[in-house]
C-alpha cells in the first residue's frame, strides 16, 4: 500500500500566466555566482563573464520591479575578491559605471533608488564617485530598492559593528545591558532594512561564502545551476514560485 502525498502532485510548475502576486517575498538577496565558468564554456576571458553578469543584473531588477519585490540585494564584489589578479579586480572596479552609465536611466524611469553595503570608504575613488552620483540621483525614488554588496564580507561587517558599539559604549552613548538583537541589527550595513525572505545562488554551489551572516538566519535558500549570465526572468519567476509553494506548505501546518 502507497502513502499518499498529494503536495508532490501539484509540484508541476505553473504557467507564468497564472502566477499570483501574493505573498512575493519582500526583500531578494542573490549570490550571482558562474560569470567565469559562463566564460571558459564558451573560451572567454572571465572579464567577459563579469560583463555578461553585469546585463543579467538590469534584467532581474526588470524582473524585481515587475514582480514588486521591495528589496534586491546583489552581491558584486566581496571583502575576499580583492585576492584575484589585478588585472580583473580593476575590470570589476569599473563596472559600477559602466552598469550605471547603461542603466541609470532606466532606473529613474522605473523608480529605483540606489544603496549599497559593505565597506565604501576602501573602493578606488572613481568607483565611488560612479556609485555616490547614483544614490544621490535615486534617493527620492520610493519603489525598489536595488542595493549592491560592495567590497562586503559578512563576518567584516560583525566586526566593524562590534567596534562601533565598543566606542559607544565607551562614550557612553550606549549601555552594555540594552544591547540585544534589535540595537546590534542597527549597527550592521543593513539598518534599516529587513532581512531577505528569500536567497538565491546560481551556478550549483550551495554556500553563503561570507554573504549576509546575520540577515540569512531565516531566510529560505533557493539553488539554480543556471550560470548567472544565463539567469532569466523565467528563473526568477521560478525561485518567486518555490518560495510562494514553500510559504504554503508551512501555512498548512
Ligand atoms: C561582476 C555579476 C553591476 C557579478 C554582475 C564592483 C560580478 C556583474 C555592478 C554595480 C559586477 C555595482 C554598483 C552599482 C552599480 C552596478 C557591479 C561589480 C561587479 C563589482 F552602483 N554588476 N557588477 N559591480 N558584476
């Protein structure tokens, strides 16, 4: 005699058209991870990995904004990515304004506001300046959030919470006994936001690699193979839909 599972029945994906637009998860944080790997497949340098990945980024804020996602987190460059060659570090360095001389309209048109985490003040000056011109062109937008992790490291972020709240608490601007969650949440990149309902890592590696340490605690995490140059809205809607299914079955319990 076989158990019955009805749930598996309905695992078929849905068809893009009758996707709901409840319960979308309010803040997205996506590891693109696969630029190089996208690359060498087709006998590419990486850079023209990173350059692929950087158009991917303007169809999933397309897909973002559409979808009425309210945060997208990107993970861009890390605290550990400065131990690649220089060579590539420099490309990656000048991204920012390359995505934003490309895109920066349209993020006006769609209402998107800039931000970044992570730690800003040890990018290369012009990096900066591309990125700082952004955020002060976006700031009165209301409608997605796109916040780029920028030379962020999780544990790097912990720790320069921890010297804050040591120099506050020496200046007595803080007391040791009313720090719990809530007063260390606001010493983090993040103050302010709320912590990502949903993860996704392409390119098959399922880890966090020193991504939102604090903030993913009760995240769910969703895992493509898909390389990120070859990330779609299809697979966005995708990861939407896994985390609407998952939202259910925990609603039935
Ligand atoms: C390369 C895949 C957009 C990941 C995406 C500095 C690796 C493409 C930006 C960007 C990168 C950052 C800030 C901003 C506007 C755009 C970006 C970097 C790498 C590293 F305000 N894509 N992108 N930044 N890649």
């Amino acid at each position: 005699m076989s158990i019955k599972l009805p749930f598996l029945k309905k695992k078929q994906k849905k068809p893009l058209n009758d996707f709901e637009l409840i319960n979308i998860p309010s803040h997205v944080a996506i590891i693109m991870d696969g630029n190089g790997r996208w690359a060498k497949k087709r006998g590419l340098p990486r850079i023209a990995g990173h350059k692929a990945g950087m158009d991917t980024v303007q169809t999933t804020v397309r897909a973002a904004v559409k979808y009425e996602v309210d945060v997208l987190t990107l993970f861009t460059f890390s605290t550990e990515n400065w131990k690649r060659p220089k060579l590539e570090v420099d490309f990656l360095m000048k991204l920012p304004k390359e995505f934003l001389h490309k895109y920066l309209p349209e993020l006006m048109e769609n209402n998107v506001r800039v931000e970044t985490i992570g730690d800003f003040d040890s990018l290369p000056a012009h990096t900066r300046e591309a990125v700082q011109h952004a955020k002060e062109q976006t700031k009165e937008n209301d409608g997605l959030l796109l916040n780029f992790a920028l030379n962020y490291g999780g544990r790097d972020e912990i720790i320069q919470a921890m010297k804050q709240i040591v120099t506050d608490v020496e200046q007595q601007q803080l007391s040791a006994e009313s720090l719990d969650e809530h007063v260390f949440a606001n010493y983090l990149y993040t103050k302010g936001l709320s912590d990502p309902d949903l993860l996704i890592r392409t390119s098959g590696e399922q880890r966090i690699s020193n991504f939102l340490l604090w903030q993913l605690a009760y995240s769910e995490f969703w895992f493509t193979e898909t390389y990120w140059p070859d990330f779609t809205e299809e697979k966005f809607v995708e990861a939407l839909q896994d985390y609407q299914l998952r939202k259910r079955r925990y609603g039935g319990l």
